[in-house]
C-alpha cells in the first residue's frame, strides 16, 4: 500500500495541522516508509508464537490493600494551612 500527498494532505486537515508542500512530500515519504515497514513485519510467520502484552515478566510489587485504623480528624487536619474544626478550607471557586 503507497500513500498518496492527497492521502497525507486529508490526514493533516483531520489532525488540523497545517503543512507546506515541501513537509507534505516529506511526510509522505516518511509515512509510506513506515507503511511498507509495518507490511513488512506482517509478513513473519508467528503461528504458534503466543501474543504478549509486555516483553517481561511483570509482576506487582505493591502491598496488599489491608484496612487499618482510619486517622483521627486532629491528625489529619494537623498540617492544613487553612481549616476549621470540621476540615480544611479552601478558597472558593464558585460565586
């Protein structure tokens, strides 16, 4: 498959990108040049090969989600820069 400069001009006005006619001719030389390598890799035979979804083995490294004691209110109001006795104040975003 070979892009055209039409072909790149309609994707630039759907990205909304304004493009000179010297970047139109390199951006379709460029794009077909990353087409015919996509057709190229198409072309491998994977049968049998399983498809992953990272190359490693990934594995979580975080600690389970445990419930705990919850904070007292005076402990985690303890370092608001602004707060009344029920929570913090925050300047107002809405008339």
């Amino acid at each position: 498959m070979s892009l055209s400069n039409d072909d790149v001009a309609k994707v630039a006005l759907l990205a909304r990108l304004r493009v000179s006619p010297e970047e139109l001719a390199t951006f379709t030389g460029q794009l077909n040049s990353i087409v015919d390598y996509v057709a190229h890799l198409q072309e491998v035979d994977t049968e049998g090969v399983e498809p992953l979804a990272h190359g490693i083995d990934v594995r979580n490294v975080f600690r389970d989600d445990a419930r705990g004691e919850p904070l007292s209110r005076e402990d985690a109001l303890a370092n608001a820069p602004k707060r009344n006795a029920t929570g913090f104040l925050v300047p107002a975003v809405l008339e």
